[in-house]
C-alpha cells in the first residue's frame, strides 16, 4: 500500500506501489500476490506474437499473461492446416507426456524477460539448462537462447477462439491461454 511516503531502496511495483521491505535483488514475479510485482508480464498481458516466417513452424505463435486467473505465464501455440495445439508453461515444476522440467525467473524488466528451463526428462537428475530471453525492440519480440535458437516475432491480431484458428482440430494441453 502506497501511504505517500517514498523510500530509496524500495521495490516498486508496475502500478506505482512501494514494497520497502522486499529485497531489490529477488525476482518476485510469479502468482497470486507476486504477480502485481511482474514488470514483463504486467506490460504485456494478453499480448500475442506470430512468427510470420515460420507460420507453420512447431514455435509459431506465443501469448504472455501475468499469471491471472491461472498460474501459467506463456502459451505457446504450434499452428498447423489439420491440427492446432496449444499448451503453457508455469513457474517451477511442468510435466507433459511424462517428462519433467522446471522454469525460474532470472530476469523481469518492462521490456526484457529472462528465465532457465531445467531439463529433467523422466529422470531425477537435470539433463540440461537452458535460458529463454525475450526483449522487445521497436515493437518486435526477439527471441533467442542459449542452446543458438533465435527468431524475431511480430504482434498478432489473429482470433485464437478454437474454432476460428482454421484448423481440422484443435488440441488445447495444460496451460493453454487460448482465449
């Protein structure tokens, strides 16, 4: 709560809101009450990006939300002409098709948005980590990471109601924002 009072080492949140006793080198993104602190997301809420130039690609479309009503923060939506699906991904521990991975935040400003995906597959032990940057630059998302991927992602005015994407079917996984 803002009492009118200012501090000088105090987290501010998106919205203008002082938090003077959190510690200024945490990342506090993530849901419920932390998803007031998520500059990224707070900025880009609902926001979709199409690779146009890979359309048909397996990463062709993504949608960020500020972890409200649900605990998922990406969606990713691989568009094909018989079948469309879309599935998202959440802060910590994800499985799907029995693999498991975890994602934590490493960095969350207005225009840049950082986080290591740990790779656990079926075992107990990470097989490997990589880290996902998106910056937006002059109205793109630029994406890229560690393992070399990078491509360049423009904003999307497509419907993505399910029976508007075009498709013979849509396939709607865990964490799917598709609305």
């Amino acid at each position: 709560m803002n009492t009118g009072e200012t501090y000088d080492d105090a987290i501010i949140s998106p919205g203008g809101a002082q938090y003077p006793g959190l510690n200024s080198s945490t990342i506090y993104c993530g849901p419920g009450w932390g998803r007031k602190l998520c500059r990224f997301l707070a900025k880009y809420n609902g926001t979709v990006w199409a690779d146009a130039d890979n359309y048909y690609s397996d990463f062709s479309d993504i949608k960020f939300s500020n972890f409200f009503p649900n605990e998922f923060f990406i969606s990713f939506f691989d568009l094909d002409t018989v079948t469309t699906y879309c599935r998202g991904w959440k802060l910590g521990e994800n499985t799907h098709d029995g693999k498991k991975w975890y994602i934590r935040l490493k960095k969350d400003q207005e225009d840049e948005l950082w986080f290591d995906l740990e790779y656990y597959g079926t075992s107990e032990e990470i097989e490997h980590t990589t880290t996902y940057k998106y910056k937006v630059i002059n109205g793109s998302l630029h994406f890229s990471t560690t393992d070399g991927q990078t491509f360049v992602f423009e904003p999307s005015q497509r419907n993505y109601a399910p029976n508007a994407v075009g498709t013979e079917e849509v396939v709607v996984l865990d964490g799917c924002m598709f609305y």
